[in-house]
C-alpha cells in the first residue's frame, strides 16, 4: 500500500489553503470508487488520506468551491479540482500539492 498526502497553497493570497475538501477515489471498471476523505487543515495539509494499492489509478477532487466561498464573495471558476495519477509499484509515498488561484491551478508530485 502507498501512502497518500497534499498540501494546498493559496498563491493569490500567500498562504495555505485551510478547510479544502479532499477526496480520494479509486478508479475501477464500473467507475470511481471514494476510498476516504479530509479537510485541508490550517497548514493547507490533508495527510490523513487512506493509502492506496501499486498500480492503481486514483483521483484527488478538491472542493475548492467551499475554499473560495469562505476566502471570497466571488463564484469561482475552477469550482473543483481533479487530479488523477496513477500509484507506481514499490513507492512508498506519493505527496501531490496543488497551487491555488482563483483562476488557474498547477499540480505537481511533491516530496
């Protein structure tokens, strides 16, 4: 099993993204199945994630509606966030931060 954890930043604002729902879900032939959730904490971290078998593929879903409804009174254009990637045998951990503005994202796989 693979350990799975990330952090959301804020780069509009310039600090970590607290209160982000996250999702994680396991992709199988009849679809997405949800393997847990968890909300961002004041450090913008979600590490309590489940964990997750090699060569599976997996999707994070942030809600980063909820974030900007709590951080602006603007309807967001990005109102989620899907990241689908998939876990490569023998790694023992997979750290995927998103960096967060109201009008663009970026992902990368973290450390």
């Amino acid at each position: 099993m693979t350990g799975i954890s990330t952090h959301v930043l804020d780069t509009s604002l310039g600090r970590p993204a607290a209160g982000v729902p996250v999702e994680l879900a396991l992709q199988t032939e009849g679809g997405w199945q949800v393997l847990g959730a968890s909300v961002t904490d004041s450090d913008g971290r979600a590490e309590d994630l489940p964990a997750a078998e090699a060569g599976s593929v997996v999707r994070l879903r942030f809600g980063t509606a909820a974030y900007f409804a709590a951080v602006s009174d603007g309807t967001p254009f990005f109102p989620e966030v899907a990241v689908v990637f998939t876990i490569a045998p023998a790694q023992h951990h997979y750290h995927v931060p998103l960096l967060l503005n109201p009008f663009g994202y970026s992902v990368y796989r973290g450390s």
